[in-house]
C-alpha cells in the first residue's frame, strides 16, 4: 500500500486503498467548485469547460430549518451553485492537489472555490474530501 500525506486529500486516498479500490486505475473523481450565484457558476462553467474541464452545474435549493424555512445567509445548509468538474484518472495525490489548485486559479476571479474532490463507489457511497 502507498503511503500518502497525513491531511484530508491523502486521508481519503488511504481509505479508497484500504476498502480495496485499485489506486493503479482510473476512476471518475468530481471536484465540486461551489458559486456565489446563478451568473457566477455559469461564467465559471464557461472557464473550466474552456479548460478542458468536463462539467455540470446545479443548484440546490437548500434545507429547511426547525421552522420549515430556508435560511438564504446560512453558508451550509442555505441555497447554493456548485459546479462539479469531472476528470477521469489515476488518483495520484500529487495530480488531486494539482487539479484543485487549477480549479481555484480559474474559478477564483469569478468567485469561484473548489470544495474538495469525491469519488463515487460501488453502492451509492461516496468518499470525499473537502478542505
């Protein structure tokens, strides 16, 4: 088994190794780059895709509160754009932090963050990483 950095990203690689995964082979990871609004994911669709990046955006409406409302100020549970980049590869740590970075260069101006990365698996399950 490899040994990967002791931090989120390399945290989240160790666990894919050790349920079993093939870290010798591609897998879809999708990096979620969260937007302040509906102008901004879809500037920031435009850049990535640009990029070479292969994306989809969506909105979530948020969660209702105690109080069966939606707060709109409230950063986790309140209403939100993400832009999810996909890229198919070898889940190499080094190219993970890279692809984030990237992420972060061309979303930034426009707002733009990227939250994290994760992996879908067998049985709906997904391990993630978000910084």
């Amino acid at each position: 088994m490899t040994d990967y950095p002791n931090d989120d990203d390399g945290n989240v690689l160790a666990d894919l190794a050790a349920q079993g995964i093939d870290m010798t082979q591609p897998l879809d990871i999708e990096f979620p780059v969260s937007a302040p609004d509906e102008t901004s994911a879809n500037a920031i669709d435009k850049v990535l895709t640009d990029a070479g990046y292969d994306c989809l955006v969506e909105y979530d409406d948020g969660e209702l509160d105690e109080d069966d409302e939606v707060d709109p100020d409230d950063e986790e549970f309140g209403p939100s754009w993400t832009i999810y980049a996909n890229v198919e590869m070898i889940p190499e740590y080094s190219e993970i932090i890279r692809i984030q970075a990237d992420l972060d260069r061309l979303s930034g101006p426009l707002g733009g963050t990227c939250d994290g990365w994760g992996v879908m698996l067998e049985g709906d399950s997904e391990e993630d990483s978000e910084d």
